[in-house]
C-alpha cells in the first residue's frame, strides 16, 4: 500500500514538474514573438491622433519591424504621447531625423507606427529621444475625397450625356 502512494506520488511530480517546464517555454516563445525581452532603446513621439494605435502594436522602418509600443497617454486636449520600444539591434540603422507616422498594417490591419527618412549624417537615436511625428491621412478623410470627387463625377456625365444628345439629334457640331 505504501508503495503504490509513493508511486503516485512520483508520478503526480513528474507530471507538475512537465507542466512547469511547458508553461516556462510558452512564456519565452510568446515573449520572444511579443519582443518581451529584448534589450531595447526607448524614444518618444508626439501626435495629434494615434488613429486606433494600441500598447503592444508593432514600429516598422523600411519594411522591418524594430520594435513595439510601450505606452501611449495624453499630454494635453490635442497632443498624445507614444512611447517607443526600438530593438537595440536596429539603433544603429535610425536616426535622430527619423519621422513616425501612424499607419496600418495592411488595407484593413492594425494600426503601426512606420519609421521612414532619417539621413546617416544624423546620429543614431538615443533612450529619451522624441521622434518628429508627420500627420496621416484618415480613411475618414479619403472617403470624403472619394464622395466630392463621385458627385464632380455625376455632374461630368451629366454634361456629356446632355452634349451627345444634341449632337445626336444633329443640333451643334
């Protein structure tokens, strides 16, 4: 009898001793994918609208993504700070002059900031650095164009059409 609860015991140890082992793993991949642990650089940029940007969301530059966003929090009514986390790897790569501008990640994707300029005379960014912000254009904004430019359309047509006809009907050249 006492050896079968010793057996039980074993077994039962080696079973939480496996499943601590998995969930350490877990944690490291999903650190790893997530950018949890890198050493990192951190630098700031301010914007007048983030467009839906969220902690966590990714930071491209030149089509590579170097980085995640810490945090994000109000200075004031019309400017929101981004905090930055840039891999150490990637620091040497961005300047001071780099430009950030809120972007999406795809048509319909999540929302990033993408990196863009900076010139190698510049030096390379620093922890507390703040990054000059560019303002984007919202699919707001486009699809206002888009409704001005369909009723310019509609009237276009309109006169094309009322010139045809009367040409049709032999009335003008």
């Amino acid at each position: 009898m006492q050896t079968k609860s010793k057996r039980r015991s074993v077994v039962v140890g080696i079973f939480i001793f496996l499943g601590l082992i998995i969930f350490g793993l877990a944690v490291l991949v999903l650190g790893g994918q997530k950018k949890s642990f890198m050493s990192s650089v951190q630098v700031k940029s301010i914007f007048q609208d983030v467009g839906g940007l969220a902690k966590g969301n990714n930071v491209w530059y030149a089509g590579v993504k170097v980085g995640t966003i810490k945090r994000i929090t109000f200075l004031d009514l019309r400017q929101i700070e981004v905090v930055i986390n840039i891999d150490k790897a990637y620091r040497e790569f961005i300047h001071k002059d780099v430009r950030a501008k809120v972007s999406s990640d795809g048509l319909v994707g999540n929302k990033i900031i993408a990196l863009s300029g900076g010139t190698p005379h510049a030096p390379a960014i620093q922890d507390g650095d703040v990054i000059a912000a560019e303002t984007s254009i919202s699919s707001g904004e486009i699809m206002n164009t888009l409704q001005v430019n369909n009723k310019n359309l509609v009237a276009i047509t309109g006169n094309l059409k009322e010139l045809t006809s009367t040409i049709a009907a032999g009335q003008g050249t």
